[in-house]
C-alpha cells in the first residue's frame, strides 16, 4: 500500500509541480498583505482538494455517461498535458493582476494547483494504483503546495528567481515525458479494444 501511495505520489507531484507555481504564486501575491495572503492559501488549497475528489469520485461516472473510455482520455489527456509542457517549456505564461478575493480560487486553486494535468494524471492511476493511493497522492501533493506558499518567501530566497523558473523547466520536460507515456497507453488500451 505505501508503495502504490509513493508509485502515485511521483506522477501527481510532477502534474502540480510545486516549485513551478511558486514564482508564479510570489508573482500574484506580490502586493497582498500577510493577512490576505493568509486566506488566498487556505481558499486555493479548499478549491484544489474539492475539485481533485470530486472528479477522482465522479469522473469514471461522466466518462460512462458520455461513453469515454480510459483510453479515449489518456490521449486527450496525454494531448493536453503535452501542449501545458510545451507551453510552459517555450512561453511560460504572463500573469494579471487579479482581487485578492478571486485570486485563491482562480487561478490558484484551478486551473494552477488543480488542472487538466493532475485531473489527467488522477484519473489515470486510479486504475494503475488504485482509488486510496491516489486520494493519498493527490492529498500530500496538494497539502505541499500549501506548505510551498506559506513558506514562498523563504524557498525564493533559498532557489533564487532564475532556480525556481529553472527547476521549473525541467518539471515541465518531466510533464512531456508523462505526456507521451499516456498517449502511448492510451493508443495500445484503444488498439486492444478493437
């Protein structure tokens, strides 16, 4: 059980990629004060956590509501997760200044901390390690990017700005990689079925 909780822990921490939002995180929360800072972290954890259970616990309903099968989303997933990588690898994106009060949900708590790449990834190791080690997963890597903010101002003096961008860059390769290995699985699960 531990095994299968660390096997998807890895895959999780690489989608939600903690030391890469957190320049982005100091960026939007630049001009908050400790106070407002406080209740962005809380509500983008809530939002995240909400959103990554209620899709672990309801997504295979959708999927067989629409008729989508595993393989279907592990290459749209795949798909997605490939054009996030590219994205961040090539353009990484500018930011706007948004209300404290809006900033924890969005785009903090989803699509940042919870997006199409944790969604993907979740629902893909439901089946390779099962519903309780990745709840556990998706739970600790979610709690880390809470700890990740509370603690930004000391991480970006420890890494640096260019650390935390490069360390960054080389999670965004990991998330390609994560990309490809679930298009391929999703192309031979397809292929079987037929």
């Amino acid at each position: 059980m531990l095994g299968n909780i660390l096997l998807a822990f890895i895959p999780v921490f690489v989608a939600v990629d903690p030391i890469g939002l957190l320049p982005v995180f100091v960026a939007l929360t630049h001009r908050v004060g400790k106070k407002e800072r406080k209740k962005v972290i809380i509500q983008s954890i809530a939002t995240a956590l909400s959103l990554a259970v209620a899709f672990i616990f309801l997504g295979k309903w959708v999927f067989r509501v629409m008729g989508i099968t595993v393989g279907d989303f592990m290459i749209a997933g795949g798909g997605i997760l490939m054009c996030i990588s590219i994205n961040e690898l090539l353009q990484p994106g500018k930011q706007r200044r948004l209300p404290p009060g809006e900033l924890g949900a969005v785009p903090l708590g989803t699509p940042l901390i919870v997006g199409p790449a944790v969604l993907t990834t979740s629902l893909i190791i439901i089946e390779e390690y099962g519903l309780v080690a990745t709840l556990f997963a998706v739970v600790l890597n979610v709690l880390l990017v809470g700890l990740t903010f509370i603690y930004s101002d000391l991480l970006i003096k420890a890494l640096g700005q260019s650390g935390a961008r490069a360390l960054s860059k080389v999670m965004a390769l990991f998330l390609a990689a994560i990309a490809v290995m679930m298009i391929r699985k999703g192309v031979v699960q397809l292929w079987g079925g037929v």
